[in-house]
C-alpha cells in the first residue's frame, strides 16, 4: 500500500509536471505568433485614414478577381510596367472609379510608385470623402512587388517609349532560336527559359558599370571609373581598361579623371594594387564628396582613393573642367554628386552620375532609389533637373 501510494505520488508529480509542460506549451502555441514573411508585410504607416494590404493579400484578390484594383499613376507610367490584371484610373481622375462602382461599400485596392508615393493615399482619401468604406491600399507599390520577383506588364506604348527613350533596355526574345532567326526586335538577344545565369555570363545580358570618354584639343577625360577589378551584387566588373584601350586610349593618354560622386562603383579604376592608374591624370570631384567619402565616412572608397590623394583638385560648383564641360551641383544621392554638363553648339550631353537611375524618375518625382544618401534633397535635385531635360 505505502509503496503504491509512493508510486501514486510519483505518477500524480509526473502527471503535474506534464500538465506544467503542457500548460507552457499551450501558452507558447497561444501566443507566439509565427514570424511573418514578407509577402505578409505591409508598412503599418500610424494615423492613415485607410488600411493597407500585402502582398499575399494582392496575389489572392487578383488570382481570385474579388475585387478592383486600381492603379492610380499616369497612363504612361501604367504603359510602361504595371501589375498584371490591375485598372489604371489616374488620381486626378476618380470619378471615373464612382462611375465604374457606384456602390459605396464597393471594395476595393488603390496602388502605385511604392512606399513614398502619395498617390494612392491622396486618391483613397478622396473616396473615402465621397462615401466608400471599403477602400484600401498595397502601400508597398511597385518596387515592392518587382522586389518580390512578380511579373510586370508593359502595354505597346510603353513598349515604344523604352525602345525608342532607354538605350541602356535590353530586349529579351525567348523564343526557340529558330523562331528567333526568322526576324525579332532590332537589337535584341535571344535567352531561352534557364538561360539566364549563362546569358549573364556570356554578356547577352549586360550591365556596364564604366566611365564616359570625352577627347577634344589636348584633353582626354574619362568621366568615372567603373568599379574596378571585381564582383558587385553578382555583376562582374574589370573592363574599362580594355574597352579604353579598343579606342586607342592608353592610361598615360589620360589628363583629367572626373568623378560625378565617389561610389565605390564609379572610382573602381583610380586606383589598382596601391597605385594610381591613370599616371598622368588629375583626379577630379567636388570637395564636399571628398570630405563625406575620405573624412567623414571613411570606407572602401577611401582605400581604393588613398593612393590618388596627391593627385586630387576639387572644383568649385559650376567650374569649368575643360572647354564645353562644366559642373553642375546636384546633391541629394551624395553630397557633392555633380553632373557634368558636356556642350557643343546647341547641343548638350549630361552625365548624371547617380542623380537619376532610371528615366521614369524624371517624370515622377515620387520615385526614389535605395542608395540615396539624403532622399528629399535628392528629390529636390530632380526636380529641378526634370525642368532642364524635359
Ligand atoms: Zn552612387
């Protein structure tokens, strides 16, 4: 008896301590949330007037069509790339949605250039104004959705704009190669389905990183270095010198280098092993540049720039380099990035630097690049380039 009622005891301890354990389990079940992915992340922007929706919650509503989703931007914005199966309604333009859905709980998603872009807040809130109570927005927009690696949809006139505006577009033909050699797109390569890591490789599908050349009188100047010997984001580098050298340019031959802004992957080339490249040339950027980059923040630029410090003059904004080549201040991606402005008659060629990275940036000041150092300045910097240019 006095050894079962031990043995009573044990099982009543063992059965209490497994009633424990299930106990913390089940609060651990109960409230540990499993990490969210980021196809289930939205901004949780406070004190928005409407909610917002992720990504998942996009791909379900228009795999299943259950509601409209409105893209607010410009048709030429939507031509150029849009989310497939999605409405374009410009923001100025919402009384075309009421006409479409005059029910005012109609729901409904409202997107357009990503996280900065007030388009679909500014839209939503004139709806919510005029009575609907089911409008809600995918915030994250479309960087976020490319980013997420979902296909985007160009329409003809946007296919026309890149072909004809965007010399740096590469066409992608991924037909059979015998339906490629029958006639494709002027210009363009042909990649089949798996392709792509070889087609990379193999330069069907480039990404230069080099510099600009600009000879006159007894000047040669090479406006930015590339990156250099080397591997960025998967991109190999390491060129410049030959394709420099296909047009009759040694490194002696050079007299100025001039750096638009000291990125990493614009000075690859000032300096190799310790020792400048380019002997005979003076090194070239604007003084603030230097003193964010060699001063303040102190990284690989810094080392790869160390060896050419002697060589180094820094302009005041709006010299003049060389005869038809000015700098024009244009700080926001950095400091003291600087577009070179090349001149002749009437003409003009503008080396951007990283002030702009894609050309729809000049059209919607709401588009933004990651690498910016000041973004609002760097918006602001746009702008007033946009005024120039277009
Ligand atoms: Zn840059």
């Amino acid at each position: 008896m006095g050894k079962g009622h031990t043995v009573t005891k044990r099982s009543a301890l063992v059965s209490a301590c497994v009633c424990v354990a299930a106990g913390i389990w089940s609060d651990r079940l109960a409230s540990a949330q499993p990490p969210l992915t980021v196809y289930q992340t939205t901004l949780e922007e406070p004190g928005q007037l409407t909610r917002e929706i992720s990504t998942e919650t996009l791909l379900s509503i228009l795999a299943t069509h259950s509601e409209p989703v409105f893209d607010v931007r410009t048709a030429h914005e939507y031509a150029i790339a849009h989310i497939p199966g999605t409405i374009n309604i410009y923001e100025k333009e919402v009384d075309q949605i009421a006409a479409l859905y005059p029910e005012r709980s109609t729901p409904m998603v409202l997107y357009c250039n990503g996280p900065a872009c007030g388009k679909s807040k500014r839209t939503s809130e004139q709806l919510v104004a005029m009575g609907y109570t089911n409008v809600r927005r995918y915030q994250l927009g479309m960087p976020v959705w490319r980013a997420l690696s979902q296909t985007v949809q160009t329409d003809m006139p946007g296919v026309d704009y890149i072909y004809r505006g965007d010399r740096t577009a590469v066409f992608v033909d991924a037909r059979t190669p015998a339906e490629f050699g029958t006639g494709t797109v002027p210009g363009a390569v042909n990649v089949q389905q798996g392709e792509a890591t070889a087609a990379n490789d193999d330069g069907r599908l480039p990404f230069t990183m080099g510099g600009f050349l600009v000879r006159g009188g007894d000047r040669v100047v090479l406006v930015d270095a590339g990156l250099g010997e080397g591997e960025m984001m998967g991109i190999k580098a390491g060129a410049l010198l030959e394709s420099l050298a296909a047009l009759g340019v040694a490194p002696d031959d050079v007299t100025d280098l001039v750096f638009t802004h000291l990125h990493i992957d614009h000075i690859g080339w000032a300096s190799a092993d310790g020792r400048i490249v380019f002997p005979n040339a003076t090194y070239r950027c604007a003084p603030n540049e230097w003193e964010h980059f060699m001063v303040d923040h102190r990284g690989d630029e810094a080392a790869v720039l160390e060896p050419a410090t002697e060589r180094f003059e820094h302009w005041t904004p709006g010299d003049t380099i060389a005869p038809g080549l000015d700098t024009l201040a244009t700080p926001g991606h950095t400091p003291g990035s600087t577009t070179l402005v090349l001149s002749s008659g009437t003409e003009r060629v503008m080396f951007l630097g990283d002030v702009v990275h894609c050309p729809v940036q000049l059209e919607d000041d709401e588009w933004a690049a990651l690498f910016d150092v000041d973004p609002d300045l760097a918006r602001r910097t746009r702008t007033a380039l946009a005024k120039e240019v277009i």
